[in-house]
C-alpha cells in the first residue's frame, strides 16, 4: 500500500507551475535601495565571521605543502591531544620555529 502524503507537504504540492521565468532584464529592481559603504562593511564582517576567518585584517595566508602521512597523522594525534584544530596546531609549531631562528 502507497503512503499517502498530506496535501500540505513539498511533495504533494506541484512544483513550478505557477512559476513563471522572467528574464535579468525585465526585473525591476527600483524599489530596492543601495546598500550603505557600513552595511557592505558589516555584510563582509559577518560573512567573514561565519566563515571563520579574521576579522581584524591580519588574516593567514593560503598555501598548499605536501606532507608525508605518517607525518600528517602524528601531527593530527598530537592536536587532538592538545584538542586544537591540526592546522593551528602546525601554525603554532612553524611560528615557534621561525621565532627561534630570527637573529
């Protein structure tokens, strides 16, 4: 025996039927207004936040390393022990070794 579904749900209802395309061009978007210089600034603060990223604009920089696994896994162990994401955990080690090796 089928499962009945409920009128009320997605499923149920038809999809895009009443949906009619209208192209980029033919939107009128004049009732909206510009966006302030401060919402821009708030909208990518909070973005940024969200992503996890530095707000206060010293953020990392990306690069790609190559590590061997065995490596890799150790590193991870050690973090986890430490309960500190792996990629800080190598930060936190490159940066006491750069420190120690300035003159």
């Amino acid at each position: 025996m089928a499962k009945k579904r409920s009128a009320s749900s997605a499923h149920a209802r038809p999809r895009g039927k009443s949906v009619t395309y209208i192209p980029d061009s033919e939107l009128d978007l004049t009732d909206i207004p510009e966006a302030t210089d401060e919402q821009l600034r708030r909208a990518r603060r909070d973005r940024d936040m969200r992503l996890g990223r530095p707000v206060s604009g010293n953020a990392k920089q990306l690069i790609a390393i190559r590590i061997a696994p065995r490596v890799l896994a150790k590193l991870r162990l050690l973090a986890a022990k430490q309960s500190k994401p792996y990629q800080t955990y190598i930060h936190e080690i490159l940066e006491r070794a750069a420190s120690k090796n300035v003159a």
